[in-house]
C-alpha cells in the first residue's frame, strides 16, 4: 500500500507535499475480532502548515481555528480514521478529511457589511409594544 506523494486540494489550487504528512499507523478499537488485535490498521496523520508553501499565512489562520480541538502542540493539525477495516481505506479517510479541512481554510469570508433595522420593522415593534401595554393594562382593575 502507497502513500499518497501529494494531495491536490480545491480543484488543484493548493497542493500539499509530502514533506508536510507524517503518518503513523496504530492499533484499531472497535469491532474486528483478532484481527483488531493483530493488524495497525488506524491511521494517524500529522499534517504540518508550515511545510506547506501553497498555503498563506491567513489560511494557517483559518485552518488553526477550524482545527483548534485537533491542533498539536508543535501547531500540527492531527487526522485519525479507525472507520474502515483496511489501512488503505483509513489513509484514503484521512486523506479526505484533510483536504476537506484545507479547502475550507482556503475560502476567505465574506464581510459582513453593517446595515441599519429598517423604519417598518422600528414602526410593527413599537405598534406591538403599545399593543402589548394596552392589554396588560385593561386586565388591570379599578380601584374598588
């Protein structure tokens, strides 16, 4: 089973090397029998954004913070799969997940432009306002 060399990313925009992904294959939990017990079929992966030169310094950004319950302490984002049986499917998930993660960095956001509450809706909250006082205020008595 081959490591994957390079993974292109948003339709080929980013390509994260090789020199970025660190793997690491352990033993799986859950469901297998003996095999579970056998096998390292769990993949780890280790992504680096540092050594990723298609990526700019706002997109590591981005990418932090979408990945911050997955952040190393070195700043590498780590990936896990244990879904799968076989350790190609694993690498294949782990694969996946990044590139998902990666072009989600990549998408700048859009800013948000101020606007103000239009006169209508100041007008409806203030006639339901009114309304409002005037109920309450007809269910309270006179002084008897």
């Amino acid at each position: 089973m081959a490591l994957p060399k390079e993974i292109p990313v948003a339709g080929g925009r980013v390509v994260i090397p090789a020199a970025a992904l660190d793997w690491q294959f352990v033993r799986s939990s859950g469901p297998g029998g003996q095999h579970v017990n056998k096998t390292a079929t769990k993949a780890v992966l280790r992504f680096a954004p540092e050594r990723c030169p298609g990526l700019d310094a706002a997109a590591r950004q981005r990418l932090a913070a979408r990945a911050a319950g997955r952040l190393a302490a070195d700043g590498a984002v780590l990936i896990t799969s244990q879904v799968h049986r076989e350790r190609a499917r694993n690498v294949a998930d782990c694969v996946s997940k990044l590139s998902a993660l990666v072009a989600a960095a990549l998408v700048v956001p859009r800013r948000r432009r101020p606007t103000r509450v239009p006169r209508s809706a100041v007008a409806d909250r203030l006639d339901d306002k009114r309304r409002t006082a005037r109920k309450k205020s007809l269910r309270r008595g006179g002084d008897e």
